[in-house]
C-alpha cells in the first residue's frame, strides 16, 4: 500500500477573527474564523494552553447562506461551520505567511547620446515582447522596428523636425527617438503591449544653450519687486528668448519676494528678464540659473511641439531616453460566466528595447538600453477562489461547471456564495499551518502519517482580520513550541 507524501489543504477565506473564549461554532458569522476545542466546541485565547487529551481545530462561520439540503428548508437543512482536522499541537511542524504582491508592470528604456543621429543616416530601434500575454494574444513573441523618419501616418503628416537643415551635421537625439518610438507605438502588433511611460522622454542639455529648459531647480532673481501683488501660482511670465514660462510668486506687503517655476516653457537663457503680469507697478525677474536637465516630455510634445529642437545638439550636448512599459490588459469574465477553468493573467508582458545600426545589426556605439521585468501578482482573488472550489469539492461540494443549466445548478447548491465572498479583483494575504496525523496501527506494517495544510486568505487591505488570524496562529506556535516543537513563524515576500 503506497501513500503519496503531498499535502491535502484545506482553505478558509477569512473576514474576521475571533480571539477571545466562549463563542461556540454555530455562532460563528459568516466567514469568522476562531480557535476551537474539542473539549467545548467553543473558541478558547489563542494563547491559553490547551486542556490535557485534547485537541485544537481552525473553525470557519459557513460561507453559504443558506446549507440546507437542496437548498429547500422544507427538506430540513442545517447549518455546518467549516473546521479543520484535529490539530495536536505537537505535530504542527510549519507555520508561514505569503506576502500579497501587487503585479508590477515592465518598462523599458533608451538613451541616446547627441552624435547618434548623424543627418543622412536613419537612428533605428527594435522593441520585442515576450511572455505568455503574448503567446495568448498572437501565439508567438513579436518585434518591430522603428526609425528616426518616424511616421507620417501616426502623426498625420511630415515633421520637419525629423529632417536635418542645410547646415545641420546631426539630428537632435530627442527628435530621433521619438520618430523612432512613435512608429513603434503604432505598429498594430506592438499597439495592445506597450505604451509611453507618461512623459516618456528626458531630455537633458548643456544649460548654456539657447534651447535649454527650465526645470524645478531654476532660479531667479528678483530684479523688480514691484507693488500690490498677491502670492499667484502659475503666473504666465513675458520677455526672455523662450515661451510657455510660468511661475508661482510668494509675495509680502505687496512686493515680489520670490518665485519659482511651476510650467518649465522652453528655450530661455540665463539673464532673460522677465516681466510678472498682476502688479501696479511690473515686477521683473532676472534668470539667475538654468539645470542642465531639460525636463521631461511627452512623445507628441517632442514631435508637435513645445519642444524646441536643437539644430546642433552636439555642441549643445543634447541627450535623450525613452521610457515605455508594458500595458497589455487580459479580457475579464465576471461571476456569472466564471468558469475555474478560465484564464485569468498572471505574468506581465515583458518589454525590451534595442538600438540597431541600418543592417538591423545590434548596435554597441549608441544607445544604452535597460529594462525592468514586471512582477506577478501574488495570491490574487482569482486564485483564492479556485483554491476554495476545491477545497469545498473535498468535503463533496461540487462546483457545476460545463453545462447548459450551470448557472441554475450553482443557484441551487449555492455555489454563488462562494463566488460573491471572494473579491477575485483584489489580491490575498496567505497563512499556512502544516501538521500532521500520526497512523500509529498502520494496517500496511509501515509507519507512516497523514499531512494536512491549513491555507487561510485574508484580504491584505483587511488590517483588522490579518491581525486577528496572526494573534490565532501565534497562539497555535505557542502550544506547539510548549509541545515539544521548535517553530516559528517563517514569512515569504517577493
């Protein structure tokens, strides 16, 4: 006679907890899990040590509105709480937690340095995805390739800035990627993978240039006070060599005593005067420092403008990245069509970006390309509630699933319950209890035992029930290390 040495688990999606003594099982509510004897059946203090010859159960209030047979009371129905095995606290050898992990999205990201676009000479990229939402979506990975021509279609029309001028040696690196990223972002495979990672494009400058930006950490000085000012956010400033300038001003008794930036514009230089509307008497600001960071912008704005293109972004040393990250989206199914044999994501799309030199070859002289993997999201809602499907199929509770009438026959055996306690939208905290029973008159001449796992979810935005079934397996470590046992409590996070 074999015995396979897996665990048989038992789940239990818990809303509540119950750590004081005296509540008996039947009173259990609904989804409150309590610590319980067979000495009274009722909850005892987690960390009370248990009577002699006894032994301690995991006990669940019933997840179903109604238990009764056939769901008809008439048929004489009951109620039953849902409880573990017997656990002898001297053989509880685990006890562990899983850290709920939100899923994290990929990114990806390119720099290019100012002498990558030489004029005459195409910048290309290459971006590919990779992982099972691919596989699903086209059944195989994909790549595109874009180049720094960039695409009339998308952009319903021909840039200028994509094309260099008679006196230009290169292309401003900027403009060069993203010409290149926007056909990318517009290829129809690439199109339901990838997105721009909100203002996708950092660009950075030599801060004496004519074409740099202001940033957060530009300065002023306050060349005229003026008067009758109040304190004003995004003030539109006027003068100067650039545009879109606008400025938050603190003011006291009227006068301008300071001011900072709060839209960085584009294509001011150290020393602009700048004029601030809203005073009797006009207060002027004196450019007193520019960041050599340019700031940061979107695609579009790159292409259509604000952004203001170098035309020698070598001497002006104009670099540029692109940042994108992964957005595919799987199709949900809500309660009513729930199948457990549904599909539902776990593994983010991954993303990677290469520079190619015009051979398609990978190109080492320019570029620098870096990605993040996304994470999978850990103990989601989808898998708590097929964990207590089956759970629940162990103890002869079936889940109809297949047929024509499925809908109706859940409605009757209150499969539905089950469906509408677990968020399958939300993600889970994990407990685990490990122990085993002893067959001490093992009819195969063999020593040998039974092992259970007791896997109890919880929602990890429920701080209040995550404390209370933390308080119950502390207690259960208690009694097993008074036992004779040496364990505590092991955590698993990503």
């Amino acid at each position: 006679m074999a015995y396979f040495n897996n665990a048989f688990y038992k789940t239990f999606v818990v809303s509540s907890g119950v750590t004081t003594a005296g509540t008996a099982t039947s009173a259990l509510a609904k989804g409150a899990l309590g610590l319980v004897t067979d000495a009274e059946w009722k909850t005892v203090v987690p960390a009370a040590a248990l009577p002699a010859n006894t032994l301690a159960y995991l006990v669940q209030g019933s997840l179903y509105d109604h238990d009764s047979i056939g769901n008809n009371p008439g048929h004489g129905g009951y109620k039953e709480s849902v409880k573990s095995k017997g656990i002898n606290p001297r053989y509880i050898s685990r006890v562990w937690e899983q850290d709920a992990t939100v899923a994290s999205q990929a990114t990806a990201k390119i720099c290019v340095a100012s002498d990558c676009a030489p004029c005459g000479q195409n910048l290309f990229l290459r971006m590919d995805v990779k992982g099972s939402p691919a596989l699903r979506f086209l059944n195989h990975n994909a790549y595109a390739i874009g180049d720094s021509s960039g695409d009339a279609a998308a952009n319903m029309g021909p840039l200028p800035g994509l094309c260099c001028t008679a006196t230009q040696t290169h292309l401003d690196p900027a403009m060069a990627l993203a010409g290149a990223m926007q056909m990318l972002l517009f290829d129809p495979l690439m199109k339901p993978f990838a997105e721009e990672a909100g203002a996708g494009m950092a660009v950075t400058k030599n801060a004496a240039s004519p074409q740099a930006d202001f940033d957060g950490g530009a300065t002023f000085t306050v060349s005229t006070a003026g008067t009758t000012y109040v304190d004003a956010t995004n003030v539109a400033v006027s003068g100067g060599t650039g545009t879109g300038l606008t400025v938050d001003i603190t003011t006291a008794a009227g006068l301008i005593t300071a001011a900072v930036v709060s839209n960085p514009g584009n294509g001011y230089t150290v020393a602009d005067v700048l004029a601030v509307p809203g005073g009797d008497a006009a207060g002027v600001l004196a450019v007193a420092s520019i960041s050599a960071d340019a700031g940061s912008f979107t695609f579009s704005q790159i292409l259509n403008g604000p952004y203001a293109a170098s035309v020698d972004p070598v001497t002006n040393a104009v670099t540029a990245c692109a940042s994108i990250l992964g957005a595919y989206i799987d199709t949900k199914f809500g309660n009513c069509s729930f199948d457990t044999r549904d599909h539902y994501n776990a593994e983010p799309v991954q993303l990677i970006l290469s520079a190619l030199d015009e051979t398609g070859n990978p190109c080492n002289d320019c570029g620098v390309a870096t990605m993040t993997p996304g994470s999978m999201q850990q103990t989601q809602g989808e898998e708590v509630i097929r964990a207590l499907i089956l759970s629940e199929r162990y103890r002869q509770s079936p889940y109809n699933q297949g047929n024509a009438d499925s809908a109706r026959i859940r409605e009757i055996e209150m499969s539905d319950d089950l469906l509408d306690f677990v968020d399958r939208k939300v993600t889970y905290k994990a407990y685990y209890v490990q122990h085993v029973v002893p067959r001490f008159n093992n009819p195969s001449g063999v020593y040998d035992h039974d092992q259970y796992v007791c896997q109890i979810f919880v929602k990890d935005s429920d701080a209040a029930g995550k404390t209370a079934v933390e308080t119950i397996l502390d207690g259960l470590i208690d009694m097993a290390n008074t036992a004779g046992q040496n364990i505590a409590m092991e955590t698993f996070s990503l």
